[in-house]
C-alpha cells in the first residue's frame, strides 16, 4: 500500500496517466527500500459516490481485483527491474460486477507495461 504523502504528490506531478474505463492510473516510475514491486492507493470520487459505505466497498472490490490479478505486471516488472507508485482511480458511474472488474483490470496492467515499454524506447 503506498502511503508516503511525497510519492503521491509526485505521481500526481511527474507519473503518466493511463487510462483504461472504469480506471484512470497515474504511474510513477520510483524507488523503494522494500523490494515491492509496486505499491499501489486507490480512490473513488466523493462527488460521484456521496456515502462512505459505497466508496469503501468500491476500493475494497478494486483491491482484490488487484490482489488476484496482479501477477503479470509484477512478473514484468522484476524482470526488469523496476518498481512503481501507482494511484488508481476509479471513475465508473456506478459499481460494476466481479468478473468484468477482473478483466478491466488486466486490461489496465497491460496497458501499463505497454506504456512503460514505449516509454524506454
């Protein structure tokens, strides 16, 4: 879980926007004590779900999308090295199913090593 108030502000700053619906990801390319290969906060907007309840289990299905999708980007990214700060929105007008979660966000983790590819070259 990334925490650090610095590091989101610089992702926030200086990371790349990928953008893939019902997630925007804001990716920064950083460096941890850990041996993590990325570390990861998530967010739904206030505006869009007004109680608390509905954000929290909106971040709570996010993350365990994450959780059991998350093998490929980390593979990708011990192989070469490199580890990440990621602030994952969720922008979706309202909740969506597991399974159609669970694809989006491979779909997500992919378009992300995709930019990181085009971002070394």
């Amino acid at each position: 879980m990334l925490c650090s108030k610095k590091t989101i502000d610089l992702v926030f700053e200086e990371g790349i926007r990928v953008k893939c619906y019902p997630f925007i990801a804001m990716v920064l390319p950083v460096q941890f004590e850990d041996s993590t290969p990325f570390k990861i906060v998530f967010s739904a907007p206030k505006k869009r779900f007004r109680k608390a309840n509905k954000r929290n289990r909106i971040k709570r299905i996010c993350r365990e999308a994450v959780r059991l999708n998350k093998s490929e980007l980390e593979n990708y990214l011990t192989q070469h090295k490199q580890q990440l700060a990621v602030f994952l929105v969720y922008t979706g007008q309202e909740e969506i199913e597991h399974a159609p979660l669970h694809k989006k966000t491979v779909k997500l983790f992919n378009n992300i090593i995709q930019t990181l590819d085009e971002q070394k070259h």
